[in-house]
C-alpha cells in the first residue's frame, strides 16, 4: 500500500513556483560556496554520531548503517593499520548491519572485503552485506536519466531508492542540499558537523530536487521541520 502524503494535492510552500525558485537560488549560493571554499570541502559522511546529545532528533535504534569506502581509506588507513579504531566506531550502532558499495568502482572492493575480515576478527555479531554491482549501475542510470549528473550519486541516493524498493513508506530527514532550510534560516551540511563534499563529486541539488518531487507525490516523505538537539 503506497503512502499517502497529506501535502501531495498542495504546493510545497505554498507554491511550486517559489519553490522552484526558493532552490534555485539555494542552488546558486551552494555554488558559489564552493568556488570560493572549495579547499576547505572534504569528503566525510557516514558512520553518523548518535550518542545521547542528538537522541531527541535520530534517536537510538539504527537496523542499517553504510560507510563510503573512501572514508575508510582516509579515516582509517584502509584497515591496514587501524582496524581496533573502526571496530570500535562501529560498536557504536549495536547489532546493525554493515551496507557498503563494495562494487561501484575498482578502488572501493578490497577496502570493502576488509570490513568483513575486521569484523570476524573482533567476533562482532554485525553483519556486513554488499549491493550487487549491476544494481549500482542500474541505479546510477536511472537517476543519470531523471538529470541527475554527478561524478558519483551519493550513497545516501542509492540507499533511498532500496528503501523505495523495500518499504511501504520512507521518510527521509536531513536530506537537504543547501546552505538554508526552508524557512530561511542557515543550517550546517550535516547535522552534526558542517563538512561539506568536495565540490563537483556529487550533485546534490539535483538528488533533493527529485526527492522533492517524488514527496509532492506522495511516494516518500521529505521531513524538513527543525531539529531540537542544538
């Protein structure tokens, strides 16, 4: 049974085309920042904190948590030294199982087969599950034909669309690309951090642009009301 937004048969904001303008210029100041700030953007996502300060606004229980390999090269070494660190990183989300794009490009496979090995090693009870390499690709073109352009779509987009796949409804929060929310108020890139992706790896506008289209039609739930925890 598909979910039914209660704003599907209304405009968001009240009308769609401010909307469209509202991002557009979000657009063009995300831009901008990263011509100007570009050296100071890395690339740090995943393993998200969830320790007691950001309860209130994701809570405490995780099924599924997802790392770009790349993070783990950088973070971590690719688990050729600091292995006892990301273990413990790790421990932070329980028993949920490990997602990784092991297969998306040639550089992400070995660092990916080694979270399994750690993992083993430490006998944690965590499971560590890989997407299908021609579900990646099959993914990336689909959104490539819906105009999203990116070098790489993010691993945030991949794992939304096994959501749509696998759920009855889907809520996505802190999915927003730009420097404020829609009330107008400047908010951080992450929640917990404001460390943004290196500039032109990913194309976020497009990604949230047709998230908001698919909540216009009721097909998931874009939730962008105000956090609580800080």
């Amino acid at each position: 049974m598909r979910y039914a937004d209660p704003s599907a048969n209304r405009d968001l904001l009240g009308s769609r085309t401010l909307l469209f303008i509202f991002i557009c210029a979000f657009a063009l100041v995300t831009l901008l920042q990263q011509i100007l700030y570009g050296r100071n953007y890395i690339k740090r996502c995943n393993l998200p904190p969830i320790s007691e300060k950001y309860t209130m606004d994701v809570g405490v229980k995780t099924d599924v948590v997802t790392v770009n390999p790349s993070i783990i090269t950088e973070r971590f070494h690719k688990l050729e030294k600091w292995r006892r660190p990301f273990y413990r990183v790790l421990q932070v989300y329980e028993n949920a199982s490990v997602l990784l794009p092991a297969f998306y490009n040639t550089r992400n496979t070995d660092v990916s087969i080694r979270v399994k090995y750690v993992l083993d090693d430490f006998e944690s009870p965590q499971a560590v599950y890989y997407f299908h390499p021609q579900y990646l690709v099959n993914v990336s073109r689909y959104w490539l034909s819906l105009g999203v352009r990116a070098k790489r779509i993010s691993t945030g987009l991949i794992l939304v669309t096994a959501a749509l796949e696998l759920c009855e409804e889907v809520h996505l929060f802190g999915f927003w690309a730009f420097p404020m929310n829609p009330s107008g108020l400047y908010i951080t890139h992450h929640y917990y951090d404001n460390v943004k992706p290196r500039p032109g790896f990913h194309a976020m506008p497009s990604e949230i642009f047709n998230f908001l289209h698919l909540h216009s039609r009721g097909i998931l739930r874009v939730h962008t009301g105000t956090c609580s925890c800080c």
